[in-house]
C-alpha cells in the first residue's frame, strides 16, 4: 500500500476514534498500555485523555490501537 494509502487510514481511524469519544487502549512498542479518549492529533503525535487529564503521545511510539470492550 502506498504511503499516502497508510495515511489516509490513520487519519480515517483516528478522526472516527475522536469523534466517538469512546474509550481505547493504546499500546506503545515499549509495551506500555494507555487507556482514555483521543480528543485530538495531529501528523506527529495523539491526546489522550483520561479523568480530566491529557498526555501528548507521539505516533511514532504507538503500536495499536484497540476499542476498549
């Protein structure tokens, strides 16, 4: 697939993810697990929020994204 194919469908699956306000869990490749809401990104990094609090993650750092079930 080509670059601009990969990134159309990040854009796509993050922008629905912010859009729903349901909660995900974000796995980094250093195996850390995030769990919140995408209130925002960009080409480089997502907000993701929790209680009321936001952390800047960089995309780069981001293996999966998951619906929390």
């Amino acid at each position: 697939m080509p670059e601009n194919d990969n990134s159309k469908l990040e854009e796509n699956f993050l922008t629905t993810a912010r859009k729903s306000a349901k909660d995900l869990t974000i796995f980094l490749v250093n195996g850390i697990k995030l769990q919140g809401t995408i209130t925002d990104f960009n080409n480089e990094t997502v907000v993701l929020t929790r209680a009321g609090q936001s952390q800047l993650v960089y995309r780069h750092a981001i293996s999966t994204i998951a619906p929390d079930l």
